[in-house]
C-alpha cells in the first residue's frame, strides 16, 4: 500500500481485513488524544514501514485496562484531532474498532457479574504484579489481552511502543516472546516537554499549578541519574528529596530496578544499567515516569 494523505479509516475488523496491505506491516497503538509523543511513534513507524510498507494506527480505549474507579469515562476522546495527526504523519490505516468489535461477547472483567468470565484472556505472571500492577490490579491482563487481540487482527510485522509505560513495554516484550508472535517490538525514547515532563495523554487533565508540580517527577528522576554512580540509596535519597520538596506531590512508588525490572544489590558493579521507575498522583491525575540509570 503506498502512502496516503488522508488514512483509510477501518471501524470493524472486515474493514480492516479489506485494508490491510500485502507488505511491511508497522502498527502503533494507542488509545488516542494523540500529542507529539504519538507523533514520534508514527514517524518512527513510517520510517520502519518504507514507501511501500504499511503504517497502521489503532485508536481505542480499552475498558479491560481500567479498573473500578479509575478515569475510563472522562479518558480524553479527541477523535477529529487524532485523524489529523494520523494524516500528517503518513499514516495509512487508522483502525478505530468499537467496544463490540473488540469484545463481541462482553468485556470480560473479573468477578460474577462479569458479561463474559470464560473469555481467554493472557494472564502476565509475575512482572504483571510489580509496581503499575500492585497499584492497578488487572491493568496488565487487560493491557496484553487487548494488545494480543490486535495483534491477531492488523498482523503486523512491527509494534512501535513509547518506553513512558516501561513496564507495559516489558510485559508486551515478554508476550511476544512467550507466545512465539513473531512481531518485531520496537520501543521508543519518551518525548517530554521542554521541563521534562513526560507527553502523556492525562497531562490534559492538569491545571496550571499541578502542571507545574508534575515537572518534579521528570526532576526526581534526573537527580538519581546524577547520583547513580554512588549506588542505589544515594540515587534513591536523591530523587526522594526533590518529591518531597514539592507537597503536590504524592508518591505512589519510586523504584531502581534492573533494565529489565528486576532487584537491583545496592552497589551493583560499575557499568552496571538499571531503570528508575516513579509513580505519582498529582491532584486527581495519576502520573508515571522513568529513565535509565547507569551505575
Ligand atoms: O499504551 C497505551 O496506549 C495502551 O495501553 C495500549 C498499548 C494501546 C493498549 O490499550
């Protein structure tokens, strides 16, 4: 498929099949309010893609990944606004299925008033249980199984995904592997505003003062990199000064883990590569972050 101007737009998974074209498939999904930080993943899907190839975007917010009380109703949905950014980043395809499309026989949340419990879904073992998991029990099920699905129905060779969500990043890394799915997972720089907030679709729901209260985080985790050679708790003590600092702030975790989220010792050896991970509500926003760490 060459490339278009104005994507096609596939609402059901026929429309999609019709779409789908017969070279390089690289898929970037989302669930939309697109901002630059998506931008970065199309163009990297474009460029992936080539002329010839094929660049196809999802849009669609899953009702799996939230749980009781979390924002699914106020998720932003800026539909008109993400064609757009689709448009002027070469995007050929945009499949925006409906909730029906996706989950034909209910979603299939826990408990027995669950529309569909007998639903396969992809349980994420025990990195699924860590950080965003002990604080959103359920999220990564909902998060590999859409992410399984969709994979099943664009078939791509490629899957560009941000390292904003680091963890979702090492989960979706894990399943491809463990499922033997054959795709070719390409993980992405977070793009961050020049404060270094990290792009996120829920910055929108910051007002001005917890907008600035949220540039801590991206702060925090700059002041371990810098005492990252000193090892863990001299890293750990610095990011938790610059939060504390800050009383907008409340901290959901902070950890130094291995790249690949596993227990860092608290002077690994030097050369030795680790991720800071920080979660944070700021308001009624909860926000997440990470960086590398070199020890
Ligand atoms: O990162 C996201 O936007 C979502 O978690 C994803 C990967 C599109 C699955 O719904």
């Amino acid at each position: 498929m060459t490339t278009a101007t104005v994507p096609a737009l596939a609402r059901s998974r026929s429309e999609l099949r019709d779409l789908r074209g017969t070279g390089r498939v690289v898929f970037v999904p989302t669930m939309g309010a697109l901002h630059e930080g998506h931008a970065s993943l199309l163009r990297i899907a474009r460029e992936r893609a080539g002329a010839d190839g094929t660049v196809v975007l999802s849009i669609f917010v899953n009702p799996l990944q939230f749980g009781p009380g979390e924002d699914l109703d106020r998720y932003p949905r800026t539909f008109d606004a993400d064609l757009a950014v689709a448009a002027a980043e070469g995007v050929d395809v945009v499949f925006a299925p409906t909730v029906a499309q996706m989950y034909p026989d209910g979603v299939p949340h826990e408990g027995p008033d669950s529309a569909a419990t007998e639903a396969v879904t992809v349980q994420p073992g025990p990195l699924g249980d860590l950080l965003e998991g002990a604080s959103r029990p359920g999220h990564f099920r909902g998060v590999l199984t859409v992410v399984a699905k969709l994979f099943g129905l664009v078939r791509p060779d490629v899957a560009v995904f941000g390292e904003k969500d680091y963890q979702q990043l090492a989960l979706i890394r894990r399943m491809t592997s463990d499922l033997c799915l054959g795709i070719e997972i390409v993980g992405a720089e977070t793009d961050r505003e020049p404060d270094g907030l990290a792009r996120s679709s829920r910055n929108r729901y910051l007002d001005d003062e917890e907008r600035r209260q949220a540039a801590t985080l991206s702060r925090a985790l700059r002041a371990a990199q810098e005492r990252a050679s000193y090892g863990v708790p001299a890293a750990r003590w610095a990011a938790m000064g610059v939060i504390k600092a800050e009383p907008g702030v409340e901290l959901d975790y902070l950890a130094l883990t291995t790249t690949d989220l596993g227990e860092l010792p608290d002077y690994p050896e030097p050369g030795t590569e680790g991720r800071i991970l920080v979660a944070a509500r700021v308001g009624t926003t909860r926000l997440i972050d990470n960086l590398p760490l070199q020890f």
